[in-house]
C-alpha cells in the first residue's frame, strides 16, 4: 500500500482520506512482477487471485479461490486470526511456452 501512495503522490495526487480508504480497503490490488521494474496495479471488485507469466509479465485472473475454508479453520485452530490472504501462482504462459 505504501507504493502505491508514493506513486499516487509522485503523479501529484492528493490524497484525501476517501482515496487512502479505497486503497486500505483493498479495492486495489497490486501484482508482483518478478524480475521487472515496478508492479502492476488492478481496481478489484471481488476477491481472486492470478497467473502471473515470468517471462512476458502476463497476469490472468483465476475465477475461483484455491484457499479453502478448512485452510482457514486449521489456521484459527492454531490462535490465528486471518483477515485476508493473496495469492499469485508464478510460471510460463502458453505463448512464451511456445515461443521457447
């Protein structure tokens, strides 16, 4: 969140209170590029996760969460409050695949 409000305010941005909270409440969703200068930013209306190409920095968006309730259970078992989780599954795209 922190980069995200230095670039904000490096473009000249004032960051008002209702544009910090969008930010704190997740609205925004910053993927990280192995490898590359500087992340990618995406407005987010629902909780999903990505596939994130090393080679050509593709992202793709799965439709579906691979953390399970039980995951998060297990994890309250252990005295763990959860409040929320991301995650990117890192590899090669098909056409980078393809391309060798």
């Amino acid at each position: 969140m922190d980069t995200i409000l230095t670039i904000l305010r490096e473009k000249g941005y004032k960051l008002t209170p209702q544009r910090r909270a969008v930010i704190q409440l997740g609205l925004v969703h910053e993927i990280q590029l192995p490898g590359r200068d500087g992340n990618v930013f995406e407005l987010t209306t629902r909780h999903h996760h990505h596939l994130i190409c090393m080679k050509c920095g593709q992202a793709e968006c799965l439709d579906y969460c691979p953390v399970s309730q039980r995951d998060i259970e297990k994890a309250a078992e252990r005295g763990f409050e959860i409040l929320s989780h991301s995650l990117e599954f890192y590899g090669f795209c098909r056409s980078c695949r393809v391309a060798g």
